[in-house]
C-alpha cells in the first residue's frame, strides 16, 4: 500500500495501525502517556481528530488476542506428543540393537 499525497490530505481516513519498539527500559504505560499527548495535540490542531484517541497495546496482544490461552494449552499438547514419540523412538531403537 502506498500513502499518497491525497490519503495524507484526507484527515477522517482512519485506516493505519503502526507498528513500533520500544525504547529499553520505557513501560507501555510511558509510551501510553505520551501517545495520549500526542493525540491531544491532533486533537487541538485537527477537529476531525477529537474523540478518536491512541491506542498503545503489546505487540503480542495484537497478534494473539484472546486466543492466547488456547494457542499454549495447543502448544503444551504438542510439546507432550513430541516428547512420548521422543520416548517411543529411544524404546523402539534400544529393542533392535541399535
């Protein structure tokens, strides 16, 4: 996607989510506050900017959401299936002489 001229022109097109690092050792809730500060401004110098806000989350949360508890339990079974075929093959190489 390419940010032209005229979608920068266009002010109520809210359709970009940003993607950052933090600097080591800033908090989100640093992060948040200053965000929060910078919308405020957009906010004074923008009206069609008042009431859209900032959103400051962890990347994770973005990518997993909610299905995060679901996605370790998935990834516990699969460590444990591993780990008895791990045990399976030793047994099965142990009985052929190997």
């Amino acid at each position: 996607m390419s940010f032209t001229a005229e979608w920068a022109a266009v002010r109520r097109a809210h359709v970009l989510g940003v993607v950052a690092r933090l600097k080591p050792g800033i908090s989100i809730q640093q992060a948040t506050t200053e965000m929060n500060a910078i919308g405020a401004r957009l906010e004074k110098e923008y009206a069609e900017n008042r009431g859209e806000g900032v959103l400051v989350s962890p990347f994770m949360n973005e990518v997993v959401g909610n299905v995060r508890p679901a996605l370790l339990t998935l990834l516990g079974a699969i460590e444990a299936g591993a780990s008895a075929a791990m045990k399976d093959d030793r047994r099965g190489s142990r009985s052929a002489g190997l």
